[in-house]
C-alpha cells in the first residue's frame, strides 16, 4: 500500500510541476516579448530615418532579410549568457 501511495504522488507531483513550468515560463515569455518586441519594417524604417537616410522598401526588404538570416545563423543561448555577448 505505501509503496503504490509514494508511486501516485511521485507522479502526481511530477505532472504538477510541469504543469506549474509551463504555466511560468509562458507568463515570462509574454513579459519578455511585451518588454522587447520583435523588431518590424515599421521600426526598421524610422530607426533608417533617425540615422538621416531615406529609406525605400528595397532597402528594408533587404534589411530583414538580413537579420532573418542572422537569427537563424545564431546558437540558442539561455539566460545571462546572452545578455553578455
């Protein structure tokens, strides 16, 4: 009986912290992205303004290419890791 009672709460508190893991790391991923959006044509377009150039939809088409192209070359880095580089 004792050992069948610690199995289900092992595994009842296995599902509760997943559960509680994924329910954090979505509300931290909400106020990250809500802190730092993700950067579109729009803010593309006035940050080419600030810096005194013209900006036309070929050069900003390319722009994004180029940081698409740049995110998906770089490696997955967690955590402070990334605020250092």
């Amino acid at each position: 009986m004792t050992l069948t009672l610690g199995i289900i709460l092992i595994v009842v508190a296995l599902l509760a912290g997943v559960a509680l893991g994924f329910f954090i790391a979505r509300q931290y991923m909400m106020k990250y992205l809500k802190d730092n959006p993700p950067i579109n044509e729009e803010m593309l377009r006035m940050m080419m303004m600030q810096m005194g150039q013209k900006p036309s939809q070929k050069k900003i088409n390319q722009m994004m290419n180029q940081m698409n192209k740049a995110s998906e070359k770089q490696p997955k880095v967690k955590g402070k890791e990334k605020a250092k580089k």
